[in-house]
C-alpha cells in the first residue's frame, strides 16, 4: 500500500435499481430537479462548497430517492442508495448524514458504518473515521475493508506506525484469502523496519548477486 493511500473505494454494495415510482411523479421530480436541488442544498445534507456542481443524473437519481424515502422513510435501500450517490460524486458530508439515517435503523451493518467511517476520512476528520471504524468491528471483527480503512487512519491521520500494524497483521489473521495479502505484508514489514520479503526467485537472485560482490572485495583485500 502507498504511503500516501487513503482507504479504497467504499464497501457498500450499490444494490438493485432506484425505486420506481410512478410516472407522474418521475416526470415532476424530472422537470423541478434543478431548481429543487438548489433550492434545497444549502439546508440539506450534502451541502459543501468544495464539491463539483452535480451532474443532471445526480440530481434525477437524488430527487427520485428523495421522493422514495418521503414516501417511505425506513426504505434502507434507498437511503444506502442516498448515500452511495453523494460519496460518489464527493458530497461526504451529504453521504454522512444518509448512511447515518440508515445506520439509524440497520446499526449493524458494518459495510455501511465502515463507509461513513471512511466519509469522515475523506472530510480530513480522523477521529470520527476511527470511531465509526471501531463500531464496525464491533459488529464484524475481521471485516477486511474496514480493518485496512482503519489502518490507513492510524498511519496517516494518527502517525501511529504500530497502531497501523496491529490492525493490518489482525486484518492478515482473520482473512487468509485477502487478495493484496503480498503487499500489505511488504507494508507491515516497512512499519516494522525489516526488508520487505521478496518473491523467491527475485531473493535468489539478489543472493547471488551479494555473494559476488563479497567474493570480489575479500580478492581485492588480499591483493592490497
């Protein structure tokens, strides 16, 4: 992992399509989505100076999963949904507050509280990314993305090294199938002040080359 990585993309799954609503209300939501939206960002979650103008699916997809939670406000689904939308188009503040709303009926899910964790992170916020990481483990104590989000918190939020290394050596522990296995070790490794381990021929390889250019200084000592 870079030195510099943040956590990867968010765990939560996108889910099945939006909710279909009737066509009537599609086409109001449609046709008032612009001026809805800026209407009502300023006192709606999202809300952020930072963020890039959104995008006229963005604000179709959110009128109509605006319109599906007014209807229904315990459709976790939609509010998942809310909240993947604004993470993906940068809004964490707006993606905080939705997944916060489904977290509200569903605090178990630790793919959702570990997005809001990592919503924090990406506001610069280390602390409450470390808190919402923690209740995620709480919940699933070897949850992978949650256990590599939090470690990359420790390590360049925190600047604790070996807080970093605990929780990546427990994330290697509990998931012997983690597909970047071999780098993260080379990582821990790096935090550990040890030579990463390097694939087998490669460490041959470089052995010999070692063992050449000691035989050839122990040539030049006798001559001299």
């Amino acid at each position: 992992m870079p030195k510099q990585a943040r956590p990867v993309v968010h765990h939560t799954p996108q889910g099945s399509p939006f909710v279909i609503l009737a066509v009537g209300v599609v086409c109001l939501a449609v046709g008032l989505g612009i001026g809805y939206y800026f209407g009502r960002q300023a006192a709606q979650p999202g809300g952020s100076a930072a963020a890039s103008a959104p995008d006229a699916a963005f604000i179709q997809n959110e009128a109509s999963l605006r319109a599906a939670v007014q209807s229904n406000p315990g459709d976790l689904n939609a509010l998942i949904q809310l909240g993947n939308l604004y993470y993906d188009h940068g809004r964490y503040r707006g993606a905080i507050e939705w997944y916060g709303k489904a977290l509200d009926i569903d605090p178990k899910n630790a793919d959702v509280r570990t997005d809001r964790g990592t919503s924090y992170w990406n506001l610069g916020q280390a602390d409450p990314a470390i808190a919402e990481f923690q209740k995620a483990l709480a919940t699933d104590p070897s949850h992978a993305q949650t256990l590599y989000n939090l470690g990359v918190v420790y390590l360049n939020g925190k600047s604790n090294a070996a807080e970093a290394k605990k929780t990546w050596e427990h994330l290697l522990a509990t998931n012997p199938n983690y597909p970047d296995r071999a780098k993260l070790q080379q990582e821990i490794a790096a935090l550990s002040g040890q030579p990463p381990t390097m694939p087998a021929g490669a460490g041959q390889a470089n052995a010999t080359g070692s063992g050449v250019e000691d035989l050839l200084q122990k040539m030049q000592a006798k001559k001299q």
